[in-house]
C-alpha cells in the first residue's frame, strides 16, 4: 500500500479544520438564533475584519502555556473572554460586574471546596482576571468588539475556538 505524502497529511488536517471551524460557528448561530440575537443576521469571517478567535487565542496565549490539559485550557480560554468583555466596561461598572461574576463562580463551589479552599479559588481567579483586564486595556485597546459567545472543539488533543462578536 502506498504510503501518504506529508502534503496529503496537511490537506487533509487543513479539511479537519475547516470541518470544525464550521461545525462551531453552525453551533453558534443555532444557539443564537433562539437569545437576544435572533433577528439580527449573523455574519462569519466579515470582510476586512480580523476573526475574533484569533484575537482571543493571541490575547490568552501568555497563561494558557501554564494549562496542563484540554480541560484547563477551555477554562482559562472562558474567563478571558468574560475578562475581555469586563475590560470594555466603564472602570465602576466593571468592578461590580466582576465581583458579581466572582460570587456566582464561587457559589457553584460550595459543596465541592472548604471555605479556605473557595476564598484561595476567589483571590486566585480575580488575580488572573485583573492580570487579564490589564493586558487587553494595554495590548488590546483599540478593539471595541464584545465577546457574544463561544464555541470550543476539541480534536485529536488540538483545541478550535469559534467565537461570535459584535462588530
């Protein structure tokens, strides 16, 4: 039998992509079809604009080499966005809006941590958030574009993100 060429390889990781890029921005305009967006069009890859997820992975990339897993990754990669959308927030409202965020990721921790446990988690993740906060405020600024919604697809132990944005 006959041996693929390292190019067929590539192409046929290159569909694989392509596959999942579609399936994740199909996932997103279904759940949306649904919310607070449902009459407005959606639009994938606009012309001249840079695909959000690329942004996203750019603004992550410094904490996620720091994940040991999938798991751990598509964790970090969703409080980046809420730290991204914090970000675009008048400074007074984003201080509430991130406590607010901080007591609900807590509260689902209740039964499973200690109250030592819960405030180490709480002090741990605002200290990520406001880290991140700070680098799209420094590296990011010029890009207003607000984070609706995500979508992330795991293959062969590579994740894709899907993300749907205001433009």
């Amino acid at each position: 039998m006959a041996r693929k060429s390292k190019g067929f390889s590539d192409l046929l990781h290159q569909e694989r992509i392509k596959s999942m890029e579609q399936q994740g921005m199909e996932a997103l305009a279904s759940r949306s079809k649904d919310g607070p967006l449902k009459n407005n069009k959606i639009v994938t890859n606009p012309e001249g604009e840079v695909k959000m997820s690329g942004v996203l992975e750019g603004f992550a990339a410094p904490y996620l080499e720091y994940t040991e897993s999938s798991d751990q990754q598509k964790q970090l990669l969703g409080i980046a966005i809420i730290a991204w959308n914090l970000a675009l927030m008048p400074a007074k409202k984003r201080k509430k809006e991130k406590n607010a965020f901080l007591t609900i990721m807590c509260e689902d921790l209740d039964s499973q941590l200690s109250e030592e446990a819960r405030t180490e988690f709480r002090r741990d993740t605002s200290e990520i958030l406001d880290d991140l906060i700070e680098r799209k405020l420094t590296w990011f600024k010029n890009n207003q574009r607000r984070i609706l919604d995500y979508e992330i697809q795991e293959a062969r132990g590579q994740l894709h993100l899907s993300v749907m944005s205001t433009r």
